[in-house]
C-alpha cells in the first residue's frame, strides 16, 4: 500500500513550483542584467529609478539644446568677427581715398574695391545656421534678413524676435541676435551698415568723399564688436551651463547604475542555490511518492 495524501503532493509541488519560479527569475535577471524586475520586487527602488531616468532625460534634452545654441552662438561669433575685419579694410580703403594726393582714377580703384566689399559683407549678413535658417532675421528664419532695394536703399526684413532657448532649470539663452540691431539701430550715425559702406564707395567716385565715412565705419565696427562680445559671453556662459548638465547627467547615471545593475558574481551564486534547492524539492517530491507500508516494516 503506497503512503501519500493530498497534501504532501500539494506541498511538495508547491515547493517545486516556486523553486522554479525563483530559478526562471534569477535566469531573467542575469540575462538583462536588470536586479529588479517589477516594480513590486522593491517599490522604493523602482520609484527613484523612475524619477532618476526622469533626471537624465530631462539633462539631456538640455544638453541637446545647448549643442544647438553654441553652434548658433559660434556661427554668429565667426561672421561677426568676418565682418569686422571687413569694415576694418573698408576703413583703410576709405582713408586711402580721403588722401587729397589720390587722382580720380585711383579713387574709382579704391570705390570698386570697396564695393567688392560690401557685396562681402551682404554675403555674411545672409549668413545661415546648420539647420539652413538665417542667423539674423529674429523669429523669420526663412527670410534673407537684408534687402538690396538698389541705389544705397537697404531694408531690414527680418523681426525683432530674439530665440531663447532653455539650458537648465530657470535657464535661457539667446542663441542669436537678430539683423535690425547689428546692422541697422546703430549709435552715432545716421547711415546703417550698408548704405555707409555703398555711400563711401559713390562719393569717391564723385570726389565728395569726407572724413565722416571714417565715424560711420568707426560707429558700425563699434556696433558688432559691442555684439561679438556679448556673443562671447553667452558662449562661456553656455559651455558653463554644459558643464552642469553633463555632471548631474553622469552622477544620475552613477545612482542609477548601483539601484539598477545586478551584481553578476552575488547572482550567480544565488543561481546556483536556486538550482540546488530546486532538484531537492524534485527529489523530496519523488520520495514521498514512492513511500509505501514496506517502508516502515
């Protein structure tokens, strides 16, 4: 006569049962390298690992944008600098031509340079970002900020809307300035950036050139290095920025990595006692089934 009830068979499948759960889960674990699995496994753990995920997204999304405003901020940086040192040949060209020794054919020499110039300096006023959008029409990215209505008459086309972009928590930039302030409200003079430069070329050519052109490119090239340096200063502001981000990105990643990560070696182990305690509950099961009244004569 066998020996077995009910309820040995219940309990010892109940063993085996969950002995293979705990194998299958630890299996699970170590193939993700993953140490929590549900959110139930250690609900304090999962909540920060949401919330430090959360912390990474967020820094990065900042990171992103300050790649986007420094690369803006540079390209504005380098065709400012550009224009100034075109302006800065204009001016010499124009102190060339103020000298009363020059004949007229110089000077048309000197006003044609000059104008090769400024077509230099439309060129860079069009200047576009990565992105394919102008630099300096504010909000009206798709538009040529400056228009050459011919005869000395340039209008801005552009807005006045300055960008700014987050880069931290309570944090915009700037990432440009827009065409109406670099090259049109200018300080000093009554002429913009590139009617002094058209007016300069057609008085040498009819001989009424006056050392006023030299206040205007004075007053022009004042005007962008006045901007250059607030680029510049947006820029350290935004590497110093970039620098915070990527910090608390690393040390959120350090956090998450230790509430994450599974330690491969404690693992191992633990399956190994898994398999263990599994093939004892398979061989206890197959003992209790095999009992009969012979056992105990």
């Amino acid at each position: 006569m066998r020996i077995s009830t009910s309820q040995f068979q219940l309990e010892s499948v109940r063993r085996m049962l969950q002995q293979e759960q705990k194998l299958s889960d630890i299996q699970q674990k170590i193939s993700t390298g993953r140490r929590i699995l549900t959110p139930s496994e250690d609900p304090s753990g999962s909540a920060r690992i949401l919330d430090l995920k959360q912390v990474i997204d967020i820094n990065e999304q900042y990171q992103r944008n300050t790649d986007m405003v420094k690369a803006r901020l540079e390209s504005q940086d380098v065709t400012l600098t550009g224009m100034i040192d075109v302006y800065q040949r204009v001016r010499e060209l124009a102190i060339q031509g103020l000298n009363d020794t020059q004949g007229q054919s110089n000077r048309d020499a000197i006003a044609a340079e000059i104008r090769q110039q400024l077509d230099e300096i439309l060129s860079l006023s069009g200047r576009k970002d990565a992105s394919g959008e102008y630099l300096f029409s504010g909000f009206k990215g798709e538009t040529n900020p400056v228009v050459d209505n011919a005869g000395g008459n340039y209008t801005y086309a552009g807005d006045q809307g300055q960008r700014r972009v987050a880069i931290g928590p309570n944090r915009q930039i700037e990432d440009s300035d827009n065409g109406f302030d670099l090259f049109f409200n200018i300080d000093n003079t009554t002429e913009n950036a590139f009617s002094a430069v058209y007016n300069l070329a057609s008085s040498l050519e009819n001989n009424t050139q006056s050392g006023a052109s030299l206040d205007d490119m004075d007053a022009v090239m004042d005007n962008l290095s006045t901007f250059r340096s607030k680029t510049g200063a947006r820029l350290v502001s935004v590497d110093n920025q970039n620098n915070v981000n990527e910090g608390l990105v690393i040390h959120s990643k350090e956090l998450l990595s230790d509430l994450e990560d599974l330690d491969l070696a404690e693992a191992i182990t633990e399956l190994n006692l898994r398999r263990t305690s599994l093939e004892a509950a398979q061989q206890s099961y197959v003992r209790i089934q095999g009992l009969s009244l012979f056992n105990f004569l």
